[in-house]
C-alpha cells in the first residue's frame, strides 16, 4: 500500500523536471520529474497497465464530447478521447520521464527564457499533411487569428514560427522555472497544448497520431458512439521505450460509447474494455465482478473555497478537510494536503492580483448567501451542498467549518447556486456571492495559482481555502492491456497500428 504521504499528484510538477541538454538536432537524453512528494504511482502501479493483453476495443465514457472543445479537453472523458488523438510538444510517461512528442529537439535561446523547438521533420496528420511550425501556432490560437486559446495562454506568452520545422515558444513567467532547477520544458506536456489541424471538409480536428475519430459533428443528448479509426501516417515517432507492453499488431477499430446522464454501471453490462470513474455505485458494482480491476490513477483535482469577506489567517485544519472529503464527496477522496495559501503568496507576491489591503469592497455587498459553482461538476456540487446543510445547525452550537468558510453568514441560511457558463465566470469575477467553490488542477508552478487570481481578481491570499483533493480510478476488463499510463494519469490505448 502507497504511504499516504506520497498521496499527492504530480501535475504541474513539470516545473521540477531534472537536467536535460538539447543539442540543436542531437537526440535528446530523457530528463525526469521530481516525484516526491507530489508523485504516488510507483513502477509496480505503472505495471498494471503496462503489460501483455489482448487491446482495448471499447471504452466507455460518462461525460459529454463535443467535437468543437478538440484538441483541448474540458472534463474527463475528453481528456481521455483526445490523448487518442492529439500529442503535444513533449512526452511525459508513467517513469516520469520527459521524451520528444510532436518535437524531435529543444534548446534555450542566448536569454535563457525563450525555447526554440524543432519538430520531427516526419510528422504528419491523419490526412498526410506535413506539420510545421505554423500549424502548431494555428492550433494553439484554437483554428485562427493570432490569439492564443485562453486554456493555451495559461502556459504559453507568445509562439513564432522560425522556418518550417522551427519555432520559438516564450513560456508564461508562472511557468519558468526556479533559477536553482535545471531547465526543461515540460509545460509543453500539458493537454491544452496539444495540436490539431482544423480542416473544414472534417467535423473533427485532425490529430497526428495513428487514428482519426469519427462521430457526431455536435454533442448528441443521448447515448452515442466515436469511433477511433487507423490512418496511415508515413513516419510516427519512434518511441517504444514508453510504449505499453504487448502485441503491436493491428487491432480493429477503437469504439468509445458515450453515455452522459445516465447509470454508469450500465456501461459495465454493455461490455466496456475500460472505463474511467470516480462514480462509488460503479467502482463498488465492479469490484464485485471477477472481470475488472479497478486501478487508481494520481490525485488529479484539488478544490478550494473562494470568498471575499473571511477573517484573516482562518483555515480549515487538516482534520476538518478530511472530514469534508469523507462526509461530502461521492467517490475517493481525501482531506487537501496541499498548502494553498502559502502558494498563494509565492505566486501573487509580484502579480496584479496581490493587491491584499488594497483590494477594493465588492460592487454589492454580499448578501445573496450563495454558494457558487459550476453546475457539470459532482463533486463542487456535494461540497456546496454540505456547507448549506451545515447552516440548519442552531448558532449557538458554532460549526468550525462555517466559522472558517462564512463567518458573516453563520447564522443566517445558505444556498447552491449551480451556474453554467457563461454565467459562471461573471459571478466569480464579481466576487459578490457568499462562496465560490472552483476545481483546479494539482500545480506546482505558479500557472493554475495565477489562473485563479485572474478569474477571481478580487481574491487574496486569506480568501482562499483549500476542501479536498479527488482522484479517478480506472475500471480495466481483466485479459485487456496495451495500455499506457502518463505523467497526469490520463491513458494511451493501443489503438490500431500505433506504435506509441
């Protein structure tokens, strides 16, 4: 059994990653990530992906896909269709190692702030389009204009296209490293990176890896197929020392049943190679069954409390956040180990959004006695839910979880207030609600911290708490493998005639 105090994700940790020397075309040796103590996956959990088995033919998928997010993911299961899909810059497996992805090299420029990255001169989109510099450039601006994608911007200040096969990526300073690290660009890993090529003639945006997707052109209400389906592609990268153990052999065709709104065990019945969940009625039916194991990837999400009006240097102890996470959330969780409001101050200290005693009072007064979150989400939903439920208790008993997260509202009667964008953000910019319960991914660099004074300007270092850290597990039909397990805990299937 894992320590618990290896319980913590590795996302973002690509800040950390060790030495890596790029000469100009020269192979690059593979640099690794820092795991302690973010890192809780250990050779033998990589194991259980990595070995011999028949391949994944179905996967099931439990949230809905829309083919206009592609190539960048905005919930789990697209974030596991689109890895299909879509490679970034850079690879990072299981053993934590940094290997070349959509890039063959890299080097800082004489500054030491800017990467001039070489892509493979073979790569090729599934419609045997060569890819250049341009092209990653026109994806990461989302299919046109010159505009990064916000998701893209987090990362990344500005790219140029140097010639064809060359271009100069300028990383976000809350993304650079600390000068005592060795430099690596490891940022490049992350998914909102990926490329694509938007053609017009295709209702899905074109991948370089060995299969192209077929499927609705829009989001379908009800139960749906997408279809992975092999493509030629001249010249894929060779990288099979990441490569899931196994037969390489070609394999049919992979089907993703997607079923949003519905009882996820019926995927179970319906013959699913694999799925991945945090559902407890699921992960409860399939222990149960003698065909599937249920492995546990890394803490992907932590999730903080937002408010404009605590009292200075109040937090919810370790104790209490453990209790939120056993009394709250459906699926696992745990008690957030993760001290945010020291991160916090490391990140905002030179930023506009450290503003502290200057911040300016809220537009309206917060009044309203909401809780806010966004609506797609399970898990932000229970913890409103609970710290509502917490408000029937009588005053005079105090609850130290509402004496922590909404003083000025203890005595007085909360709400949920689920919102969809584009209503969301408007309410979590105007800060004017009692709480804002949001998701971010596990960081280490500054880029997630940032991200988050950038939606909620009005926040400081004392408004912030974190609740919970979550995690998935994935749900494997036993005699099913060639699987790959990355350094975020999404996975690499087998797909037809993939190499990896």
């Amino acid at each position: 059994m894992l320590s618990p105090t290896r319980c913590l994700v590795v996302l973002g940790l690509i800040g950390c990653l060790g030495a890596l020397t790029a000469a100009a075309q020269a192979p690059l040796p593979p640099s690794k990530l820092d795991p302690a103590p973010f890192h809780d996956v250990d050779g033998s959990s990589c194991s259980r992906f990595d070995r011999p088995g028949e391949p994944v033919s179905l996967v099931g998928l439990t949230d809905e896909v829309d083919p206009a997010h592609a190539p960048i993911p905005e919930n789990d299961s697209e974030r596991l269709l689109f890895r299909q899909v879509y490679e970034t810059l850079v690879h990072i497996g299981c053993d934590l190692a940094i290997r070349p992805g959509l890039a063959s090299t890299w080097q800082l420029d004489a500054t030491g702030t800017i990467w001039i990255i070489t892509l493979r001169p073979n790569a090729r989109f599934s419609d045997g389009t060569a890819v250049t510099a341009r092209d990653v450039i026109a994806s990461w601006a989302h299919g046109g204009g010159a505009t990064p994608h916000p998701a893209v911007a987090r990362f990344v200040r500005s790219a140029t296209a140097l010639d064809a096969l060359t271009l100069s990526v300028s990383p976000r300073d809350e993304v650079r490293q600390d000068a005592a690290q060795p430099p690596a660009p490891g940022f490049l890993a992350q998914p909102a990176l990926a490329v694509a090529r938007f053609a017009p003639e295709s209702a899905w945006p074109l991948g370089t890896r060995e299969g192209r997707l077929e499927g609705p052109a829009a989001p379908a209400a009800g139960r749906t197929t997408i279809t992975l389906v092999p493509t030629a592609i001249a010249s894929p990268p060779d990288t099979s020392a990441t490569a899931p153990a196994g037969s390489r052999a070609s394999t049919p065709a992979v089907r993703f049943l997607v079923s949003p709104r519905r009882d996820v065990r019926d995927l179970l019945d319906q013959g699913v190679d694999l799925l991945v969940t945090r559902d407890p009625a699921t992960l409860a039916y399939a222990s149960a069954l003698a065909q599937f194991d249920a492995i546990p990837l890394p803490w992907l999400r932590s999730y903080v409390f937002l408010s404009r009006e605590r009292a200075p240097g109040a937090t919810l102890t370790p104790a209490l956040r453990q209790k939120l996470a056993d009394d709250a959330v459906p699926g696992e969780a745990q008690g957030s180990l993760f001290d945010w409001p020291q991160a916090w101050s490391r990140c905002t200290t030179s930023g506009p959004v450290d503003a502290g005693a200057n911040q300016s009072p809220p537009r309206v007064p917060a009044s309203s006695g909401r809780i806010v979150f966004d609506a797609a989400d399970p898990v932000a939903r229970a913890l409103a839910e609970r710290i509502t439920a917490l408000t029937s208790t009588r005053p005079a008993d105090g609850n130290p979880i509402l004496d922590v997260l909404v003083p000025q509202f203890r005595s007085r009667k909360l709400q949920i207030a689920p919102l969809r964008e584009p209503t969301f953000s408007p309410a979590l910019d105007r800060g004017d609600d009692a709480g804002y319960i949001i998701a971010v991914d596990r960081p280490k660099d500054c880029a997630e911290i940032t991200l988050v004074g950038e939606r909620a300007p009005w926040a400081t270092r004392n408004g912030v708490v974190p609740l919970v850290d979550t995690r998935l597990r994935a749900i494997v039909r036993r005699g099913r493998a060639q699987l790959a397990m990355e350094w975020d805990g999404s996975l690499l299937i087998s797909s037809p005639g993939r190499s990896q």
